[in-house]
C-alpha cells in the first residue's frame, strides 16, 4: 500500500502533546487505522484528509482513554470553534464517516473539517476552510464534549 505508507512518515499537522510526545487515544488508533487501510484497499488510494489522520494516528503515542487530558479532542468530542478575525463561532462534532451529516454538526474525521480538528487541544489554531463559513483564523475555543471527560471509555 505505497499511499497509505508513505501518508505514515509525515509530520503530523496538529499535535497534541503530553510530556512532549504526540498522544491519541489507543481506542481512537484502534478503530481508525484499519478503517483507513480498508478504504485504500477499496479504492487504491485515500484522500488527503484520510491521510493526514493516519500520519497522525501513526505518530502518535497510544495511550488508554483513561490517560487522555479533557482538552484534547477524540472521536464523538464536541468542540467550539472561534474565528479571530470575524468573531463567528461554530460547534462541530467529530464522527466516524458513517455519521457525517453536516447539517447536523456532525463531520466524519475523514473530511477536512474532522481531520483539522483530530488530536487537536483547546487553543490550538485550526486551518479551516469550509463551504459557508467564514474565511480567517479560526481556534479551538472549547470542547464542549468529550466521552472521555465524561467517564464514558468505550465510546
């Protein structure tokens, strides 16, 4: 799968680090890489959003969803968005493809939107460009939600 290993060995975009390493949630890789490499095997390639989350997945230290900090963002989190320049501010939901449905907050961590915001922290800047929202600076402004957080561990 020369795609799918080559989108390994690039440094992440967004990382979210604890003791200075990249961390996800083990449940989180568990899950998604053999999602992704299903996808490449289907298709023969993988677009460039999936790629980004795989290198992500890959370089990361897995760790057990007990250990995950609550300002980190996983699968099924909430976040608040903020948009410096323009002061919008959008709630999105991180999903698996399956429930994407944007026009109910809901995007796949495989489209653009879901990969900038994967293993991202509250106050990481976010590049964002989505139909219908305003261009500019956005940054996570909060996780309104996060299964983790709220002891939920399987999620």
């Amino acid at each position: 799968m020369p795609n799918v290993a080559n989108a390994a060995h690039a440094a992440p975009s967004h990382p979210a680090a604890v003791a200075g390493g990249l961390i996800i949630s083990a449940l989180d890789q568990e899950r998604l890489v053999p999602l992704i490499e299903r996808m490449y095997l289907r298709d023969h390639s993988i677009h460039v959003s999936a790629g980004a989350v795989l290198r992500r997945l890959r370089a990361a230290s897995p760790v057990p969803p007990e250990a995950i900090p609550p300002t980190l963002v996983t699968m099924n989190s909430t976040v608040v968005l903020h948009n410096i320049d323009s002061g919008e501010r959008r709630e999105a939901t991180l999903v698996y493809p399956e429930d994407h449905d944007p026009s109910e907050g809901c995007w796949s961590v495989l489209c653009p939107l879901g990969a900038a915001i994967f293993g991202v922290q509250v106050g990481d800047p976010v590049a964002l460009e989505v139909e219908g929202w305003a261009p500019g600076r956005w940054v996570l402004a909060e996780l309104a939600f996060q299964p983790e957080a709220r002891g939920w561990l399987t999620m």
